[in-house]
C-alpha cells in the first residue's frame, strides 16, 4: 500500500512513501525523504546547490603563466572584466551541478568604485600571512539536499578601503598581525547593511529566494540590489560542439534564458526591478587593449550601474543578466526582495512564461522548508547539547553544505590550450601537474574553504565525510570513491593532493575516513567498502613502493599536510646527503595498514576471498609498529617519538622537535575480538604464529585482556601499554601540548628551549609560535608550529576512545600531568572534546574564544551568534586565525558535540 503526503510547492513536491505508518508513529522527516530519493534517483534534490565557488580568480585552473604564478596572472582586477575558463564564483551563489547556469547576489551602495559581486581579499603575495579574505560573510544554515538555505553578509555602506587594505597589509611583516576589514574602522556606529539570502525549494529545480537588507546605521540610505543569473561560458574555448551560445532576455520584471541542455530558466522577481544585459565575455578592451568578442562584455552591468555607462545591451539580451533593484530604507528598518528561480517547460507556441507564484504558494514553500530544516536538525543534534552548542552544530553543518563546489579541471586540456585560444608557454608542459595529465574533473566536490582553498584538498575532504556522514553518508560516501575513481587517481596509485600540486604528498586518512563514514551509516554498506579497499590497496602499494626509501618498514611522506613543523621543509631536498624518516609518516602507514586490516575483516565476514587480505594487513603492521623502534625512531629517555635524518654514511640525527608529528603514532590503534578472532581463525593462527616465532613484535601485537564481554581481546598498536602512559603524559602536560582548546602541534616548551639543528653549515631552528608562524618555508599561511588544529586534535581523541575500549576503566593517567588527578582515557577523551567546542560556545563571559579580542563579534548582537570556523586556533588563548571560513575539517566540532551529547 502506498500513501501520498503532499508538501506546499506544487506536483513535483509529492513523495511516495512505501508503507503508511501507524497512525501512533511519528510522520516521516521530508529532508530525509528527499535524502532518500536522490540516494535512489527518483528525484535528483541534489542537483541544485551552493556550488558556486566564491573566488575563481588567482587559481591554477584560471593560471596560463609559463612559471605558476597564479594570484598575478588572474588578480581579483580582472575577475569582473575576465571571463573564466574553468568556473565562475559570486556571492551567495548557486548553480546546477554541472554549472551550466549560475545565480548570485551582486550589491552596490552607492559609493564603491566597482560593484560588490565576488568577496575581495588578498592573495598569497599580498598577505603578511598568506591569503586572506577582507569581506564577512557566514553560512547559517542548510539540509543536506539544500531544500532550506540561510547566507549572511554585513556590508559596508561607506565606500569599500580596497586600496587601503592592500597598501596597509604590504606594509606588515610576519611578525604583524594582520590588517583586517573591521581595523578600518568601517563598521563604526553600526553603518552597515546585514544582508542575508534565503532559499527554499519547491522541487529539486524550482527555487523560491528572498533576500533581505537591513539598515542597521543611523541614517536612510539607499542600496541597489542585483540577482544575477548567467551561463558559464563554454563557447568562447573553440571546442567541437561547443559554440552553441545560450541566451537571457529581459522582459519585465524577470530574465527568461534559453539553453540547449537545460532548456527554459525563468527568473522572476516580485515589483518593478529594471532587467541589465550584457554577454558573459572577457572585456580584453579594458585588460589589454584589444578587440572582444562582444559589444557588451561581462563588466557591462557594473560599468553601467556604477558609472551610467551604456555598457548593457538596449536589446535586453545577453548571456549574463540581473535585475536591478534601487532600495532606499529607513535608518533600523529592513526590506525585502523575492524571487523565483526555475528551469520550466517552453509554452506551446512560443507564447510567453506564466507569471511565477510569487504569493500565497511561495510563502507556503518558504514556510515549510524552514519547518523541515528544523525538524530534520532535531533529529541529528542531540536534545542534550545546550542551545549554543546546537547553534554552533548547525552552523558548521551548513558551512559544510555551502561548501559543496562545482570544480572542473582537464589538466590534459589545460597544458595543452584551447583550440580558440594561444597555446600555453611552453615551461607549463614541464611545470605544476604536468605528470597528472589523465585527470579529468567535473563533479560537485566538498572544498576546505570556498574563497580561500577553492579546491579540494584529499587529506581535508575525508574529514569533511566524517562530519558529512552524520546528514548526508550518501554524499559522504560518494565522495570517498570519488578521489579514488580512474579519472582521478594517478595510474601510480596515488591520490590526488590538492591543486596546487596534485603530487604533494597528504596523509592517508582515506580509510580511517571510509570506515568512520561505514559506521555512522549504519555498517551495513559493505559494497561501498569493497569499492574503497580495491582501490585503496593500490595507494598502499605506492606508499609501500614510494615512500620507503630503505625498505626498513620506516617511512618518509615529506610535509604531509604539517607544513613547517620540522626545522625545515621536509619535502624539499634535504640540507645533506641522507633520507629524512619520519615518526609521522611511520604513524599515518602503521595507521593505514590497520585500517585497511580492519575493512578487511569486515569484508571478510561476508566474503571469506577477504580473508588473506586480513592477514596481510596484520603482518605489514607489525613491520611497520616494530621498525619504529628497532630503526630509532621511538627515544626512550624522552618517552617521545622524533624524525630521524639518515645519512649516507649511517650515521642517524634524531631531530628532537616535540611536536605532533611525535604524537601521531598513537593514532595507530585497533582490536582483535575474540568474535572476530573465532569468525576468522586464520587471522588468529597468524597472530598466535607471530607471536611464537617472532616474539619481537609480542610489544606491538601482544597485549591481550579481557573485553567488556569478559572474553579475551587483543591491541595492536603502534604505541604498547607502557609506552601509552608515557607518551600521555607528555601529551597531557599543560606545560607541553595541553592548552584550555584543545591540543597544540607544538610543544610549549619550546617557547623558552627552540630546537636547533646544524646541518650542512647551516643553522635550522624550531620555536614555539602559538599563532601564524613567522618561517616561509611554505609562504605565508606555513602555521604549524604551535596553534591547535581541529583534524588532529581529533584523531588523537578517536585514539584515545580506541585504547579507552581495550583497557577500560583499570587504565587511569593524570590529567592534567602532574594535576595529581587521574581519569580514565574515556574520560580524558570527554574533557578533550569539550575544550574543542569551547573555542566556539560562549563563555562565563558571554565571549566566544575564536574571536578574540574583536569586540564586534564579542559583544554586539547582530554579530556574537555568527559562527565563523576558522582554519587552526591560537595555542594559548584559542582565538581563530588563517582561513576565517575554512569550515571544512573544522566542522568536526559538530561531530564532538554530537558524541559528546549522544
């Protein structure tokens, strides 16, 4: 029997549900209904969303310079005048997921010198720390299928200090904070427009909008609001079958645009906006003196608006359109726009659109999605997290939808040029990524940050899937096998870093991700597993193959993601003669073996052709947990894991930075049970063998105690019970990595004690900087000499609850060291959790520690509840610093509070 619920928006918001509930039951989520029907490929709800990026401009994709120099060949100057290659950015934006068409919110008040299209901020050389976004803007909120969105920008009404951000930031040094918008002095006495963008949807293609902006100054001013819509350009790169162009025409109060894929778009607002057009072209007039391809080039509505220029096309058609709005509001009064965003069927006969419902039927949607999205949250956020912790939740959720991007990239087209345009410099084909020639981007991917990391980073995207899981698994899921699909791992095996250098070696994390995801799901996808080991166990074979220079079981890696952690930069050539062997590298592959022997015995259970596969596992991590030691990696005396530089002679420097690095083999944890030993006795035949035959791995295999279950269980682990306790205290000293937020990468007592090394004549030093680091070994945002970054602090927590499961309660360390208090690791793992969310939540004091001492986002109330989510924290006082929107791995917060409030 099947029952029909009907949900305001018209026919196609109808949902089937397979079996009618008791009458006593609880009504189905809608959110979840849409989850499962995209799932399902019933009604694709995921095919619009906020997959516009929010800077284009200064990338690799959009950079044709023989030697990279990206953030000078496309500067932010030319993003309103350049027409992309590769994506589009804007803000607030939306888009479909192949980008065909793009909507986003432009602004004007009045007094700036260019139209407020895209966030502007500096880039990599113009930063005293790297790049930087100047704008403030916040992702409040979003259901996984983007049913129900919130955006929010504060901005200016005093002209925008472009020039005075720039020349004030070239003037600091490293050792300067930064130049912030809010330095300037703009948002004095509140003069300010708050501008926040809803969007519901009535179906997966009918998008309602409404934009509101609120005066919050002490004087009527006036606004002018442009919602734009425009198709990405596709047909100026001389592509076979691509010259087809679309086309928008303005008629009324809306844009109608026509388009051989999608078909019609309609975008309809409500009173008498005055509809601009001009061709999303490249201005090459105004960039370079040349001739363009239109009389109306992609700047004509900013020219026009901002200058009265007749810059758009009288004809009212284009491929970039907006509807102009001129708002003038009342000093503390607000006013809003609606609009209506839909692809529809072209009426017979060539008659025009209907008038979209703009009325009763678009209230009822707006008001049933933000019904749903509540209702879908309360199911996810647990009743026992206070409001502020839900609030914070929420909002690292929706930073992580809104940071869903369309990315496409051929980087085999890319090196060679378009057809329509002059080839490439011939240094490119020799140059960044030119050995990933095979791979081929185009798909929605979740970003570490939408301005700033525009791109997806391999190690920062299986931390994203964590948190993505507890919404989305199947969107988590996807984008687990994505990475490791043909088209983007290298024929190597390798994964794909990031774009900047697809080669660059992150940490393997993608299983320990795949089964954190398998596990919030439900455990019950084993296909998804089997698809992620196949592939997986030609990454391990890589690393096995690439990264283990001696065949010793000790790895190398390079940075792997820690940047500057080390006294130098640990991918370049070394400053001697040697192989640089690293704790951390050891770690992660200790980790990666682990986990890739546990989706084994997972698989294995069900297919028993997985069994030997288990087995290998085993056996490749004790190599690898026991070399760490037999090969000096582990230092007794200081109860701590260090890198060790191997020369050609022999020789070993032990490199004794206590940072991270030296923690991360904790992370390399697992248990045998005896159910699973019982299941699969060809593991545990090979277990007992090894310990009888090799008894040198007993310390890394040996441990056994009875479980909760009062059987018999087994730790394997890179770090034995006795060198645990140790190695905790170290951790746990308040003195050492422990901080009120959380753990620092670097220990704090190399505040007073640097480390220094002379190798080759030359002196190289560690220091601890709680904050951006002043070293340049990988430019300006190198920061991991000191501040807590949330995807360690995470995993070492994840660790802890690991050991916490083997030896229960009877295992109790001081915490913190030498407090004279001991705590179960369970326990420690809770007090952990809580410090991480406590950078968010407010204090005693109503402030929230990520921001500071910014009093604006302290105190005043249109900005203290606005979450940003900050790409690493300052190690002593946990304010937010580098990325400000990173949302990405930092959104892991809201996995701790949903663990700690379960």
């Amino acid at each position: 029997m099947a029952a029909v619920v009907e949900y305001p928006g018209g026919v196609e918001d109808v949902h089937v549900i397979t079996d009618v509930p008791p009458t006593n039951a609880p009504a189905p989520d809608p959110e979840r209904i849409r989850l499962a029907q995209a799932d399902a490929g019933e009604q694709d709800w995921r095919a619009w969303g906020p997959y516009l990026s929010e800077r284009a401009w200064g990338t690799v994709r959009e950079d044709y310079s023989e030697h990279g120099t990206a953030w000078d060949y496309f500067p932010h100057d030319h993003a309103r005048s350049r027409a992309y290659r590769w994506s589009e950015d804007g803000m607030a934006g939306v888009c479909d997921d192949r980008q065909t068409f793009c909507f986003a919110l432009a602004l004007w008040n009045g007094r700036d010198p260019i139209l407020k299209e895209r966030m502007f901020g500096l880039g990599g050389d113009g930063g005293n720390h790297g790049e930087d976004a100047k704008d403030y803007w916040w992702y409040e909120d979003s259901t996984p299928t983007h049913s129900w969105m919130r955006w929010r920008y504060h901005y200016p009404q005093a002209a925008f200090p472009y020039d005075e951000l720039v020349a004030v930031n070239a003037l600091r040094g490293r050792d300067d904070t930064e130049y912030e918008l809010v330095d300037t002095g703009i948002f004095d006495d509140d003069r300010y427009w708050a501008v926040t963008v809803d969007y519901a949807k009535a179906s997966p293609t009918d998008l309602c909008v409404v934009i509101t902006v609120a005066n919050r100054g002490d004087r009527d001013d006036r606004l002018h609001v442009l919602p734009t819509l425009w198709f990405r350009n596709t047909w100026a790169w001389g592509l076979p079958g691509g010259d087809r162009i679309p086309r928008l025409v303005g008629e009324g109060s809306r844009l109608v645009g026509e388009h051989r894929v999608l078909g019609q778009l309609l975008l309809e607002g409500e009173g008498a906006p005055t509809p601009l057009l001009c061709d999303n072209d490249t201005n090459a007039e105004r960039l370079w003196g040349l001739p363009g391809r239109s009389r109306y080039p992609k700047d004509g509505i900013n020219d026009h608006v901002v200058n009265g220029a007749a810059t758009v096309n009288p004809a009212r058609e284009g491929t970039k359109g907006a509807l102009h709005y001129v708002l003038d509001v009342p000093a503390g009064e607000q006013r809003q726009i609606r609009l209506r965003l839909t692809r529809t069927a072209p009426p017979p006969g060539g008659a025009a659109p209907p008038p979209a419902d703009l009325g009763a039927g678009f209230d009822a949607v707006v008001w049933a999605r933000r019904a749903e999205a509540n209702r879908f949250f309360a199911g996810v956020i647990p009743a026992a997290a206070t409001a502020d912790e839900a609030l914070v939740a929420r909002q690292a959720i929706a930073g992580l939808m809104w940071g869903k991007q369309f990315y496409h990239f051929d980087v085999k087209r890319w090196l060679e040029g378009d057809p329509g345009s002059a080839p490439p410099p011939p240094g490119r084909r020799h140059g960044r990524n030119s050995s990933w020639w095979h791979m081929t981007s185009f798909d929605v991917i979740s970003m570490p940050d939408p301005w700033e990391y525009p791109w997806y980073a391999a190690w920062d995207l299986a931390f994203h899937c964590v948190s993505i899981a507890r919404v989305d698994p199947g969107f988590a899921k996807d984008q687990l096998l994505l990475l490791l699909r043909e088209w983007y791992l290298h024929p190597n095996g390798q994964i794909p870093a990031y774009e900047w250098a697809f080669g660059d070696v992150n940490p393997p994390v993608h299983a320990w991700a795949a089964l954190k995801v398998f596990e919030i799901d439900g455990s019950r996808d084993h296909d998804f597993l089997a698809r992620v080991m196949h592939k997986l166990l030609l990454n391990f074979t890589w690393w096995v193959n690439r990264k283990d220079t001696g065949g010793n079981n000790v790895f190398e890696g390079g940075f792997l993601g820690l940047d500057n952690v080390g006294p130098f930069d640990r991918s370049a050539a070394l400053p001697v003669a040697g192989v640089l062997e690293q704790s951390d590298g050891t770690g992660w592959m200790a980790m990666y073996a682990l986990n890739l022997l546990d989706i084994a015995i997972v698989l294995a259970e069900h297919d028993r052709t997985w069994v030997d596969t288990a087995t290998k596992f085993f056996e490749h991590f004790a190599y690898i947990a026991a070399a760490a030691y037999s090969q000096g990696l582990w230092d007794d005396e200081d109860a701590f894991f260090y890198d060790v530089l191997r020369l050609t002679d022999g020789t070993k420097v032990p490199l004794k930075v206590r940072s991270v690095v030296g923690l991360l083999p904790l992370a390399a944890v697992t248990r045998l049970t005896a159910r699973t030993l019982h299941r699969l006795p060809e593991l545990g035949a090979r277990l007992r063998w090894f310990l009888t035959n090799r008894p040198e791995y007993a310390d890394v295999i040996g441990a056994r105690r009875l479980g909760p279950d009062g059987r018999q269980q087994r730790l394997l682990s890179m770090v034995g019970p006795e060198q645990v306790v140790r190695l905790l205290a170290r951790m746990l000293d308040t003195d050492e990595f422990l901080s009120e937020y959380g753990l620092r990468t670097l220990s704090r007592a190399h505040l007073d004690k640097p480390f220094a090394v002379t190798l080759g004549g030359q002196e190289f030093c560690v220091g601890y900087e709680p904050a951006e680091s002043t070293s340049g070994l990988f430019g300006g945002n190198s920061n991991w000499r000191g501040p807590i970054w949330m995807p360690t602090n995470f995993l070492l927590i994840s660790a802890l609850r690991d050991y916490a499961a083997f030896f229960g309660d009877d295992l109790q360390v001081e915490y913190p060291t030498r407090s004279g208090v001991k705590r179960t690791l369970d326990e420690i793992a809770d007090d952990l959790s809580a410090r991480l969310i406590a950078l968010f939540t407010r204090d005693g004091w109503g402030r929230r520690p990520i921001y500071g001492a910014c009093q604006l986002f302290q105190t005043h109330p249109d900005w203290r509840d606005l979450i940003a989510f900050p790409e690493y924290f300052h190690g002593d006082n946990g304010a937010g610093l580098g990325a400000w929107h990173q949302t990405g791995w930092t959104a892991l917060v809201a996995d701790l509070i949903l663990t700690l409030r379960r």
